[in-house]
C-alpha cells in the first residue's frame, strides 16, 4: 500500500495529465461515434486502407488492399497490431482500446522530452497538458491511422536518445535503435533519419569519446536499425524484386507534388492538376511498386525540372503549412460538423490569390463552430513566430546544448521530409514534433516571466 501511495505522490502530475488525457479521448470518441448513428467500424475507419490490409491479414489474403495483390505501400506493423484485434476479438474493440491508452500516454512522454530539451518545469508541463487536450491527438487516438503507436514510439526513442546524450552509455543506443526501428516499421517517414543523426553524434561526441569510439558507436546505431529492418526489405525483394521498404516516397511525389507543381504552375486547382496528370493521360497509378518506382520517379523528376519556380513555391507554401495548419477542419467534420463553404484552395494561396475569397469565407467560418479552425490557425502562427524567436535566444545565449540541437535537427527533418507531399500537406504531419515545436517556442516567454517574477521577488525584499 505504501509503495502505491509513494507511487501516486512521485508521480502526481503524471497522473493527472494521463487522467485528463484518456476522459478527453474517450468523449470525443463518443461524440464521433454519434455523429456516425453507432457505426463503430465507420467510427474508427482511416483513409490510407489499414482497415483493409488488416481485414486481408485476418482473412489469410497477405498485406494485400484489394485481396488479391500484395500491398507495395505498408510497413507491417501497424496492419498486424489492428488484425492481432481482430484474431483476439473478432473485432477492433481491443485495437481501439489500447490506441486511446497509448494515446493518453503520449502527454506523459511530451512532458518528459520537453524537460530534456528546455530544463523548466513551467514549460513541461504546459506541453503536456497541452498534448492531452490537442485536437489532433485526441482525433487521431482512436482513428485507424499510423500517427499514436508512431508517436508513441517515436517520442520514446527520442527520450532514450537522450539518455543516451547525457552518459553515452551503449545500452541506451541499442534500444534506440531497435525503437527506432520499430518506429519505422509503422510510419516510414524516419527511414532515412540516421542521416540527420550521424551528423549531431560526430560534432558532439568525437571529444567526449574519441573519433573511433565516435565511428563504431555509428555503425553499432546503424547496424541494429538496419538489421530491425531487414526482415520487411527481404519480403519486399522476395515480393517485388527490389528490397525497399515502401513506394510512399514516390507515390506522394507522382500523384502529389507534381500535380502541385502543376497547379500553380497553370493556375487550377489541385484535383484539376492531378485529373489533367493522371487520368487525362490513362496513366495507371496502380502498376506503380517498389520494382517500377524509378520510372515514375524519372517522369516526375522530368516535370519537376521544368517548373522550377512554381516548385519553390510549392516548397514554400509546404513549409508554411508545416508549421501553420490546425487540422480542426477534418475534427470537427469528423464529429459531425458540416462547413457551409470550403476553402477552394490551401489558405496561404488563396490569400494571396482572391484575398476577397479569402474573407468572405473566413466570415462565414467566424459565425460557426469552424471558427475554431481560424483560431488555432492563428495559435500556430504564433507559436510558429515564437518557435524560430526560441530559436534565435537559445543560439543568442549559448545554449545549443546536445539535446537542443538533436531536438531542432528532429524538427528539420521533417519538415524537410514534407515537400513531397506537395498541396497536400496538413497537422498530421508536424504531431510527432510538436512537443519540440512547443518547447522552443515557449522558451523566450517562460524566460520573460522567470525575470519578471525575479525582479518582483528582489523590490520585495528590497521594500
């Protein structure tokens, strides 16, 4: 009983945050789940087919969308962790159960990541109550889509990785690697991260350590990551002749970023560019696998280069999106809420394009629960303008520790992992970085009123 009631007293803020967290996803779930008339399975139904694939598992019919060819686009982990449900239940209760958990966990390891990076109380725990209200993370908790058990696992790893900063002790890279791994077996888009890695760890640990300690601490890292790795690359080069791990990269660069391109190259919208690319030309979409995706990467690549100022701004606009999109709008037409107008193109064109179509829509907006989506358009603005100010006073005094600059690295790889999607790109995109984005940003803030409180403190006792 004692070690309880010691438990609880440690980690009372832990608690809490996880208390708040799981009784916020659950409503939220049954408001979806209202919203869908009880239609459990429309209630959790994602659109990147992890229902189907998961279905085809159950069924016996392979990681396959359409139960017939195997599926070049999934890694395996997250269409397995759905069919275990479905094996266990006949159902995805289960699944939907462990995602809310998980979910609610994920405040909990925001809180402690934030700490590692920028060492205030104050900011950790507004980052963590924080993540457990957040639209996004409360929506995606019970959706089938990859973002809880990838961020769940991902923010893990990066609090590992920092325990393994902090002593350089080798058990803590050998677990990192393997989560990591693991990571990459949900959502590809760390496969290519060790890159950005091996940088940080030469610059900051060849002194502490050595070069050659350095070096095989590297290829150890390296090694296991690959090694996690390589049952998925064996079956895709047994399935499909090449050992890759997924044709995303190159199906978001043919059917997103070149019709992107495309769209503000000729002024039309993107459904309009993509119709004109794809199916305007028979193009089938379908032939392309990990065996193909050199050819259509070459025709991509071939568009690409001829609009190269059309490409930037795309990549612009992407950044901004990045950094900027609230994902409110799918919430809350998620729950039940329908927009009377749309948004004909992503907002930053449209402003700059028919700034008068601009208004007219955000007013109606304004007169709606929708206006949720302009306000926290407008928070991530400012925590946007915050985060690069953060930014700046970390450099300013010095304090580009290791964590700091392995958390800011974390953050450029994905955003510059994102202009592949072209258009396209929304909040689900930035949610494994957000307890960085926010950590930084609050930095300048919690920095102004520790002075403040400072300077309070000494006319106190100076009175």
């Amino acid at each position: 009983m004692n070690e309880i009631k010691n438990f609880i007293k440690t980690h009372k803020l832990e608690i809490i945050i996880f208390a708040v967290a799981l009784v916020v996803r659950i409503f939220l779930f049954y408001i979806n789940l209202d919203a869908n008339n009880g239609d459990f399975d429309k209630t959790i139904y994602g659109s990147d087919w992890y229902y189907e694939v998961s279905q085809n598992l159950y069924h016996g019919n392979g990681f396959s969308i359409d139960g017939l060819s195997p599926s070049p686009i999934h890694v395996p982990l997250y269409p397995l962790f759905l069919a275990l449900s479905l094996f266990l239940f006949n159902g995805y209760i289960f699944a939907v159960v462990m995602q809310i958990i998980i979910g609610a966990f994920i405040p909990i390891l925001a809180l402690r990541l934030s700490k590692k990076i920028i060492d205030s109380d104050k900011i950790s725990k507004f980052v963590g109550f924080f993540i457990a209200i957040e639209p996004n993370f409360v929506f995606f908790s019970f959706i089938f889509f990859t973002e809880t058990l990838f961020i769940f696992l991902f923010l893990l790893a990066c609090l590992v990785f920092m325990e393994y900063i902090e002593n350089l002790n080798i058990k803590y890279l050998i677990i990192f690697s393997i989560i990591l791994g693991a990571s990459s077996l949900i959502k590809t888009v760390v496969q290519f991260y060790p890159i950005f890695l091996i940088p940080v760890m030469w610059w900051f640990f060849r002194k502490r350590i050595g070069l050659k300690k350095t070096f095989l601490h590297i290829g150890l890292f390296l090694s296991i990551f690959v090694v996690v790795l390589s049952p998925w690359l064996y079956r895709n080069y047994k399935v499909f002749g090449v050992p890759g791990m997924t044709i995303m990269p190159s199906l978001n660069l043919y059917v997103t970023l070149v019709p992107s391109v495309l769209s503000i190259e000729n002024g039309v919208s993107f459904n309009e560019a993509r119709k004109l690319f794809i199916s305007d030309r028979n193009i089938d979409v379908s032939k392309l696998t990990v065996h193909t995706a050199p050819e259509f990467n070459k025709e991509a690549f071939d568009v690409l280069k001829k609009y190269p100022l059309s490409l930037l701004k795309v990549s612009a606009i992407n950044v901004f999106t990045f950094f900027t999109h609230d994902g409110m709008l799918s919430v809350l037409q998620y729950a039940g809420f329908t927009p009377k107008e749309s948004l004909s193109k992503p907002a930053i064109t449209l402003l700059m394009d028919t700034p008068k179509e601009f208004l007219k829509t955000v007013w109606v907006h304004v007169k709606s629960p929708f206006v949720l989506v302009l306000l926290m358009r407008i928070f991530w603005g400012i925590v946007t303008l915050m985060f690069l100010f953060g930014i700046y006073l970390l450099w300013h005094k010095k304090k580009m520790t290791a964590p700091v600059v392995f958390a800011l690295v974390t953050v450029l790889y994905f955003v510059v992992t994102t202009p592949s999607n072209g258009l396209t790109v929304n909040s689900r995109f930035r949610m494994p970085v957000n307890p960085i984005i926010l950590s930084v940003a609050l930095y300048p803030l919690i920095g102004f009123i520790e002075s403040t409180n400072k300077d309070e403190n000494e006319n106190h006792i100076h009175s």
